[in-house]
C-alpha cells in the first residue's frame, strides 16, 4: 500500500468549485472531486502554521497547551511512526517555517526529505544594497514601512520570473519525481506541501488572466492582518490575486493527478487533499486570521479522501472531522497501531459509511479563544468561543 498526501496553505473551500464555488478556475479539483470522498464538515485543530502540522504528526490539540513551536523530542510523529514500521516517509516542501527556529525538527521525522526555498520572506537570496519597493507595499502586512520580509520577498521574486523556478513548482517537481522513481515499489508515504495559495499571492499571467481584474492601480497583492480598510475595488482585485494562485495550485495538482492516472496508483495508493486553514478575504470586515475570531472562512476547511480499499468516490461525507484525525487515518491504512495518547480518529468508516468519529471538535490559538464546533448527529448546529 501507498499514501500521497498533497497539502496547501491556507486554501480556502469557498474558493473551490467542489465547495460550491462558480467562478475559480480549478478543474482539476472538480476532477479530484470525481475521484474522492469530499468532506462537508472538515475542521482545523490547531491555529496557525506549525501548531497545525504538530497535530499532523501527533493526533492531538496542540494549542490547549502550547503555541507556535518544533515537534518536540517526546512527540508522538506520524511519519517517524511509519518509518519504524517499514514505510518509507519522504517530504517534499517549500513552506518555509519548517527550517527555520521554532518550527524545525518537523522534517527530520521523514525517512528523506527536499525544499525548495523562496517563499514569503524567506531569507533566500542575498542583496546587500538598498531594496527598491513599490510605495504601496509600505501599507501591506506589517502596516507603515515595509518590514524585512516584505523586503525579502521582493528580492526572491527576481529569481522566479519563469515559472519553473517557483517554489510551488518545484517543489511538484520533486514529488513527482518521487512518483516516478517509486510508484512500483510498495510500502511508502509521500507528502508534497506547499506554502501556496498563502500570501503574498505571487503567480503569473496566465493564471491572472483567468478573472476580470480591472485594477490598475498600485502594486497590492499581500493583505495585511488588520481590519479592511480599503476600497472595494481593491477588495475584489486581492481576491482575484488569490484566486490567480489558487488556479496555479490547481494546475499542479492536475500533474499528480495525471500520474495517479498514468502508473494506475488509484488501485493501491490513498490519496488525502488538505489544508491546515483557511483564510479571511474581506469577510466580517477582516483581512487574514489570527486577529479575530476564527470565523467559518478560517476554520472550516477542504479536504479530500481516496481510500482504494473502499473504492468509494464523487460522494459527500457529513461527519465532524478534524486535522488530528489525519495522521490517525494514515497509521490506520498502513495498519499501524495507533499511539495510546493520539486523540484523532482513523477515518475508514467515515469515507466508507460516514459513522461519525466525534459529535464535538475543539479548535482554536494558544493563549486566545477557544472554539467548539457541536454537532447533533451529522448536522452542525452551532459554533461556540471561549
């Protein structure tokens, strides 16, 4: 048995035709949607980056103890699990905070691993010089003048001016190419993340030209975590930034799912779609996440399932689900026994018959509110802070 998992950043479902959205580009997540189970009531654990992958190593909250920070040595680690019973594990990112201080330690749980580096402000490439900005970056993210790594990312941008030097691109790259070397060998489990569609929403033109965006006026493409305070029309055209790398995401993830077509995997290999949250375009008056409430935009993700032992595909599951639920249901397929303290649970019955695993979920920010999602039998009734 085999396990592909495709992860994205801050990939909001209400931007994805599966999710009822009519006007992104993305077909090939209508095709995934043909070919997996799609979850109607999937949501996070914990807020935001690192704290969210803890729990996809763990299976348990993270932020009822604890906030942003490395998987620690006593940490149960789904992939580490995986590797001591014969899988083999490999990681493919370019998110960044996986190799910096107070989020490192992750990647070494994996049998191997690669990156691809340049995203957001990651301290990358090297001008000593004064950088040159546009004037309306001074405004974005950090408010006032631009931060270091606004300053970084305008500097990484140079080096990406073709597509097939972008990190989202490279870093498909190197998880094909996992694909193509491994896909007759058994026993595996590669995880192909991507910091995208995270901001800055940097893609190209073919993707831009996707949606009728008619600003043109100064640079904008990296919200700032605050309130909105800006004119709707600048409103409308983030979001068509956003949806521009939302359709380069789709792109990229037509190419895995073109060699699960090509070598056949949908016969012995489990495919999981996800992302760890979602993210405020505008809603509720608010850009971003972490400084208000977290809101359904935030916190009520996509996530898609193909389990082969089942077959079960194009159908709708109502259950409550959470991210501490995921490294349980690879553990599960790979039929390794779950750790005693794991508080997520193995999804099989779910995809299969969806008998729900949980009536109540927790999520929320170390330190801040605290959220309860209650359900009354598969139907959600009702959204409670603390």
């Amino acid at each position: 048995m085999k396990a592909i998992m495709v992860m994205y950043d801050s990939l909001n479902r209400r931007m994805l035709p599966p999710y009822g959205n009519t006007w992104v580009h993305a077909p090939n997540f209508k095709r995934l949607a043909k070919e997996s189970v799609i979850f109607e009531n999937s949501y996070v654990g914990s807020m935001p980056c690192m704290p969210a992958r803890r729990e996809l190593h763990t299976g348990r909250y993270n932020f009822l103890h604890r906030s942003w920070g490395p998987i620690e040595p006593y940490d149960d680690s789904m992939p580490e699990i995986l590797k001591a019973n014969g899988i083999y594990t490999h990681l493919v990112s370019d998110h960044y905070h996986y190799w910096e201080d107070g989020g490192c330690t992750y990647h070494t749980r994996y049998k191997s691993w690669e990156i691809s580096r340049g995203q957001e402000g990651d301290k990358w490439k090297g001008e000593a010089g004064d950088i040159e900005l546009p004037e309306s970056l001074n405004n974005t993210r950090h408010g006032g003048e631009a931060g270091p790594s606004i300053k970084q990312d305008w500097v990484n941008r140079k080096y990406m001016q073709d597509e097939v030097n972008h990190p989202q691109a490279k870093t498909f790259a190197m998880g094909m190419d996992f694909i193509h070397k491994n896909h007759q060998a058994d026993d595996w489990f590669l995880q192909i993340e991507t910091f995208d569609p995270h901001e800055p929403y940097f893609s190209y033109q073919q993707y831009k030209d996707l949606y009728p965006d008619k600003h043109i006026g100064p640079h904008y493409d990296w919200p700032p975590y605050q309130k909105v305070s800006e004119e709707q029309e600048l409103v409308d055209h983030m979001r068509y930034e956003n949806a521009a790398l939302v359709s380069m995401c789709d792109y990229y993830l037509g190419e895995v799912l073109d060699l699960m077509d090509k070598y056949n995997l949908w016969e012995d290999t489990m495919l999981i779609v996800n992302t760890d949250h979602g993210f405020l375009l505008g809603e509720h008056g608010w850009w971003a996440k972490c400084s208000m409430p977290f809101y359904n935009e935030i916190a009520h993700t996509p996530l898609f399932i193909w389990d082969p032992r089942s077959g079960i595909k194009s159908e709708k599951r109502n259950s409550l689900v959470q991210t501490i639920d995921i490294p349980a249901t690879l553990l599960e397929y790979f039929n390794v026994d779950l750790p005693a303290d794991m508080e997520g649970k193995a999804l099989k019955d779910v995809i299969k018959y969806d008998i729900p695993v949980r009536n109540a979920g927790l999520f929320g920010l170390f330190g801040a509110l605290a959220h309860r999602v209650v359900f009354k039998q598969i139907n959600p009734i009702h959204i409670k802070q603390y």
